[in-house]
C-alpha cells in the first residue's frame, strides 16, 4: 500500500506553496477581485517560467520532468492562495491536445501552452439552463458558429477547445480566438477574480481534435480530467478557508476568552476538517487513477468533484460564520473564498449530473473491496 | 503510488491465507455470546498456537515480534470469514498491553498465555453510571486496609462481565484531591467474593453489557496497576493501545448494499433504485464511503512505513455511525407505514436494517462519543483551546458543592 505521492512531487508541491505565498498574497487576490486583472498576469509569466506550467507535458513538447501528480499538487497550493489564474482550463485544453490532437496540431500548440506563452482554455459543460444563455457550436466545412458562456479567460486565451455539433456527430474542436469572426466579451462574474467572457463564433476557422463523432465520449473524459484538477484547487482552498477560520477562533475574544475555545466553534471546524479530510482521500485517488490513465477515473472524478465541492462551500460558508458580523464585510478576506467556492463548485456538470456518474460506477468496486470493508 | 502490498506483505498475507484456509471455522460456528465460548476459545488457542493472536508482541510473550501492518493484514484476511466480534479483543488489544507496562514480570507471565489462548478472558471496569465521557469523574472508592484494598462502588456498560475472568479496574483511592490525581488502577479477579454482575436491559431489547457492583471487595495490593493516584496514567497507556486498533469490523450495510436493497423496493410504481431522489442520497453516502476507504489506505500507508497514523480512526467513527442512522431512516422511510413493522413481521431480510438503526444510535456514544471525539481533533489537530473545566482544581470531596452551586 503506497497511497502517498512521492517525495519528489512532495518537494515540488513545497516549492509552489513558496511560490503562491510570496507571489500570490491575499492582496493580489483581493486586487483582482476589485477589478484589477493586470495583476495576474506576472503570475502567469512566472508560473510558465519556472516550469510549472508544463506539468504533465512530455519532453518532447516542452514539458520539464513534472508529471500529472505535480499537476495535481500544483493546483492544490494554487486553490490554496486563491490565485486569479485559468490552470485548469489551460491545462483541460493541454490534455485534449496532447490526448487527441495529430502530431501536427500537438506540436504546434503544446510548446507555447507548456511555457504559458499562449493561454487556452474550454468550455465542455452542458448548455446553460436559462434562456439566451448558450446557443449550441455548429461545424460546417470547418468553420464553427454559435455562442458559448461564460467561458473562463475567454477574453485573453488564444485558444478554445469545445464541443460542436458537424454533420457527422459531436466533435471536439480547437479554435484560435484572435480571429474576425469571433466576438469576445467579458461577462461580470460572482469572483471577479478569475475573468470569464462569451464567446460568439460567427463562422470561425476551427481544427477537429480526435475521431469525428467521438466528440461526447472525449468531453466526457477530459471533464474528468478537470474535475480532479478543480478537486484538488477546491481542497486547497478549503484547508485554506478552515485555517483562517482556526487562527481568527484563536484571537477574537467573546464572553471573556477566545471563541476557539468554545464547542460550538470547536465542533463546527471539526465538521469543517472531516469534510477536508474526505476530500482529500478523493483528491489523492483521482490523483492516483489520472496518472495511471486507470479504468476507475470515471467514479475517481466524480468522488473528488463531489467531495472537494461540499468541502469548499462548506469550509467558505462556516468561515464567514465564525467572523460573525466581520466576515461579511468587503475589508475581510472570508468573501475572496465564498466567492471562489461558489465559482468552483459551478464549472462544469451540475453535481447532480457527478452523483449519477458515481451512482453508475458503483457496480465497480474500489480497487480491493475487501480492504473497503474493513475500512 | 499504488494499492499493492510491498512483497514482504505479500508473502505475508499470502501465508496468513493459507492457514486461514485451512484452519478457519465456520462463521456460523462462532458467535459473541456466552452460549458461544466454547467454540470461540477453541478458535483463539489455534490462533495462538500459530502465532496469530498477538502478532505485534514480543516474541517472549507468546506474540510474533510482528509489525502493525501485519497485524492489520491478518485483521483484513480474517474479515472476509465474517466472524461475530471476538470477546478476547478487549483483553488482548487493551488490558495485556497495560499489565505489560506496570505489572511485575511474573504476573505478566502468569496472565499473558492463558490470555492470549483464550483460556481467560478479561473485561475493562472504567465507565460508571455518573462517569462516562467524564471517566475520570468515577466514584468507586478503593480504601486502603492492611496488604489490601476494599473496593464498594458501581460500573457499567461492561462488556464480557459476566463471563470474564479478570478485570482492569479505575478506582478512586483519595476523594480529597482534584479528580485526575486521585486515581489507581487495579486488576481483580472477576469471582472474587463481593462482585455482583447483572446484565444491563438495553433499548432495543437485548443485553449485551453488564452493570458490576462492587460490595467490600479486597484486592491485594499486588495488584495494583502503577501508583497510587497515578491511576491516570495507565488510563492514557490504555486508551492509546485503544487507539491503536486500526480498521474494524462491517458494521452497517454499504451504499452499494443500499443501493440494491432498494431496487427491491418500490417507488412511484418503478423500482426505487431508479429513482433520481433515491440515487442522489446514495451518492452522498457512497462519497463518505469511500472517502473513508481512501483515508484507511493513508493510514495503512503510514503504517507501512512505521510511522503513526493520523486521526482516521476518530474521523470513521464519527462519519460512519452517523451514516448508518440515515440509512437505517431512509430504508425505513421508503416502506411508508410499513417501515415502522418489526422484523417478525418483515423477515429476516429486514433485521438488518432494524440493527443499524438502533446500533448506530450506540456506537455514536460507544468507544468515546462524538462530541468527545470533536473535542479531542478540535484540540489535537487544529490546536484550539481545551474546554474550561471548573473541576480542575477542585478536590473531587467538593465537587458535588461546585455542582450545585454552578447549576
């Protein structure tokens, strides 16, 4: 039983939690909250630089030795600093590249992806519920039509990969974005920090990726992919939201000594770490079947886009609580994570969609049912 | 990372297989009342003879010299036979181990082997009607009289009383200073003239554990477990061999087992396991599930490696028993009316559920409750304050005025 991930990742995982701590503090946060998105992108520059970006990517096209558990570990210490960046859209869109692309397409696009030169991103969930939101893609003759929202980075990616329906099937296809015939325009979103825009494509030139027809089997895939991503992001910033709630419980004093020392705040971050604690089980196996490429992904990622979810809304909800009146004001920082939460937890499938995903794969068991029972 | 044993572990699970293959009774020979001793003991003194029943101990007092991981590998081979709870755990896993650390080598010698080979057994005589979370609030009284101690006072919720052979017992020696300081332990033979065991009637019928009176009962003072009012320190040795018994047996049924229980049940004229509202709670309840099988496998992880494992155990008990009281509701809630009908009346199939429910309910409060549990990760793992205890610094003599006065 190994259930751990190296030492190496481990060293990397440290090194980011350096980098986001002296790179992405809480203000820079905050900054791109109130509208200052400039302030991300030396973030990005560096993040590129140092290598990070290129996790995952094989050497051939630029990858630097990291491998899909630092990727994973990555987005841990990112979710933790709450950084303003679209990791893991450009990373889904790395994937369905590196996946599915020719050798052409790969190594065109791969390099300037893994140094962060060019920013991608995706858009892979279902049509939006409410009305007018979403108008679904069309492939005609390789040009692709249509409207899609909101679309992370959608503003100051070069790249979009999405699903279009062609007269042969659904389709997966990647489309340059500094083109005519596509409109961009910034929507306002819940966490201001991480931009989003709609895309309307008016007959744009797009490339397919992978097999034509193949195009809802490889969303499904590459959505699992994201879900583990946006886990690990979401456990990050649930520890974080519980350790703020924790040092906060251990400095404000009410009724003559600090609230921490109370059971009702006590118990409450308790139910707080053992929904953490539970995600992080999840995050650590879709971290486990991601780098296997193992059969199990599928209820991997629902598991952790279950778990990491309720964690972080959870986490984020009861932190604001514990700040009492303070914590609903803009000066503390306890919004920066309801906002974030509430954002992760929408990214993609409605969780309903992940609780039948998982329901579907129970038939499977975890990898040795036997231990499962004595656990 | 990978779920596979190291090849050590595998030759040793491999080995342990075997013998259970060949050695392992039926599950249906073995049971956790009295009526099934004789069968039970049979089982341990195989075990024992094999090296089995104590596979962490010292090879010079019958055990293995084994690692925890091994311990742990046997625990999930001899699992898959579904045996009943065994009545020597609480003997082997807790009272041995203290009498290893504060009693003289030959008594150590003289209990360890009848012990291990199940020809005694032992019980655990600490919780009391007015001391239960607050165990070192207890107020049987041991007083001193000559070479002996005379013991008057009351336990309960013990398990195995009323067949055991000898018991740890927590006892007050000196009521005079603050409640922690004026503890002994001692360890008493269970026929001893002036112990009354009866049998507690418990909510859902059965009776399983037993109240113990004790009636100027003496125990030389040879038996004495450590200082005299350092009766709280072996406590703290016992409660941490307590918590070293990683995993444990099934005790609800699995979301997946809920899962094809209710496609036997019917919901809105289709099966019920179709239904969307029905799969979204199952889902729910399979993410603990399994996120809790996850943070087994980080405990096996550190254990392989000989580290200690992190708080996992508490976090299973406070997620999982939760979960068998919803899943016990929800099953009943699905049969309408009808899940309000006892077993007699709704088959054998149904006594399970029945079970979970009410056992949930106790293992909430069982082994340390969840508010307790809370308390301790609160202040072991995220470093908040401990409760303000008004009893302190008070002679436990005084309490019952602080009590009335704060009430």
């Amino acid at each position: 039983m190994n259930f751990e991930f190296s030492d190496e990742a481990r060293a990397v995982q440290a090194e980011a939690r350096r980098f986001f701590g002296e790179r992405c503090p809480r203000p820079l946060v905050r900054h791109a909250v109130e509208g200052e998105q400039a302030a991300a992108a030396p973030l990005w520059r560096e993040l590129g630089t140092l290598g990070y970006l290129a996790a995952g990517i094989d050497a051939e096209h630029g990858g630097q030795g990291l491998g899909l558990p630092e990727r994973c570990l990555i987005c841990e210490e990112a979710g933790r600093a709450l950084a303003p960046l679209p990791l893991v859209a450009h990373w889904t869109a790395v994937t369905a590249i590196a996946r599915h692309g020719s050798a052409a397409q790969r190594a065109r696009w791969l390099p300037p992806l893994a140094d962060g030169s060019i920013i991608a991103t995706c858009t892979l969930a279902p049509a939006g519920a409410g009305p007018g939101v979403d108008s679904p893609c069309r492939l005609e003759h390789d040009l692709v039509t249509g409207t899609r929202q909101p679309v992370e980075a959608g503003a100051g990616a070069g790249l979009v990969v999405l699903q279009a329906h062609a007269p042969d099937g659904l389709c997966l296809v990647l489309v340059e974005l500094a083109q005519a015939a596509v409109e961009r325009t910034v929507v306002p979103m819940i966490d201001p920090s991480r931009p989003h825009a709609r895309l309307t494509f008016r007959g744009a030139r797009a490339e397919r990726l992978g097999a034509a027809g193949a195009g809802a089997a490889l969303a499904d895939g590459l959505r699992d992919h994201a879900a583990i991503l946006t886990g690990f992001c979401q456990l990050g910033g649930a520890d974080a939201a519980l350790a703020m709630a924790r040092d906060y419980a251990l400095e404000r004093y009410a009724f003559g000594r600090v609230i921490g020392g109370y059971q009702a705040i006590k118990h409450k971050l308790v139910d707080v770490y053992v929904r953490n604690e539970i995600a992080r089980g999840h995050c650590y196996y879709g971290a486990w079947s991601l780098a296997t490429d193992a059969p199990e992904t599928p209820a991997a990622a629902a598991g952790a886009r279950l778990a990491a979810t309720r964690a972080f809304s959870f986490a984020a909800q009861e932190n604001v609580q514990v700040h009492g009146g303070l914590g609903f004001t803009w000066e503390a920082d306890c919004h920066l994570y309801y906002r974030r939460a509430r954002l992760l937890a929408l990214v993609d499938a409605p969780l309903d969609a992940w609780r039948e995903r998982l329901v579907d794969a129970m038939a499977t068991p975890a990898p040795d049912a036997a231990l499962a029972q004595v656990a | 990372m990978d779920f596979n044993d190291t090849p050590a572990e595998a030759a040793f699970r491999a080995e342990v297989r075997r013998w259970l293959a060949a050695n392992a009774p039926p599950a249906d020979a073995l049971g956790y009342d009295a009526a099934a001793l004789p069968a039970a003991r049979a089982w341990q003194a195989r075990k024992a003879a094999a090296g089995y029943a104590a596979i962490t101990w010292p090879v010079a007092l019958g055990g293995r010299g084994g690692r925890t991981i091994e311990e742990v590998i046997y625990r999930q081979e001899e699992s898959r036979y579904g045996f009943p709870g065994s009545h020597f755990a609480i003997g082997l896993g807790i009272c041995l181990p203290t009498l290893m650390s504060y009693a003289t080598p030959e008594q150590v010698a003289r209990h360890v082997r009848p012990a291990l080979y199940g020809e005694e057994i032992w019980c655990q005589l600490f919780s009391e009607p007015a001391a239960g979370s607050d165990v070192a609030g207890i107020r049987t009284r041991a007083q001193r009289d000559g070479e002996d101690w005379v013991v008057n006072g009351q336990k309960c919720w013990t398990s195995g009383a009323e067949y055991a052979d000898f018991g740890l017992l927590l006892a007050r020696t000196d009521a005079g200073v603050p409640k922690h300081r004026g503890l002994t332990v001692f360890f008493v033979d269970m026929k001893s003239p002036g112990i009354r065991v009866r049998p507690i009637r418990q909510s859902d019928g059965g009776s399983e554990f037993s109240e113990v009176f004790f009636t100027d009962l003496h125990i030389p003072d040879c038996q004495r477990l450590g200082g005299v009012g350092e009766g709280w320190k072996v406590v703290l040795t016992t409660l941490m061999h307590e918590r070293n018994l990683v995993g444990g047996n099934k005790m609800w049924p699995t979301p997946a087992e809920v899962l094809d229980m209710t496609s036997r049940l019917t919901l809105d004229r289709a099966p019920a396991s179709r239904d969307l509202r029905v799969r979204a709670r199952i889902a729910d309840w399979e993410v603990d599930h399994r996120g809790l099988v996850y943070l087994y496998y980080r405990a096996l992880t550190s254990l392989g490696r000989g580290q200690a494992p992190g708080p996992e155990q508490a976090l299973h008990k406070l997620v999982s028993c939760s979960q068998g009281q919803e899943i016990a509701c929800f099953l009943m809630d699905l049969m309408g009316p009808a899940g309000a009908m006892a077993p007699a009346a709704l088959g054998s199939a149904w006594a399970s559920v029945e079970k979970t429910w009410w056992w949930s309910s106790a293992q909430r409060i069982a082994g340390g409750t969840d508010e307790i549990l809370k308390n301790i990760i609160a202040e072991r793992v995220l470093g908040l304050p401990a409760d303000v205890r008004v009893d302190k610094d008070v002679p436990f003599s005084e309490l019952a005025e602080i009590q009335r006065r704060t009430a």
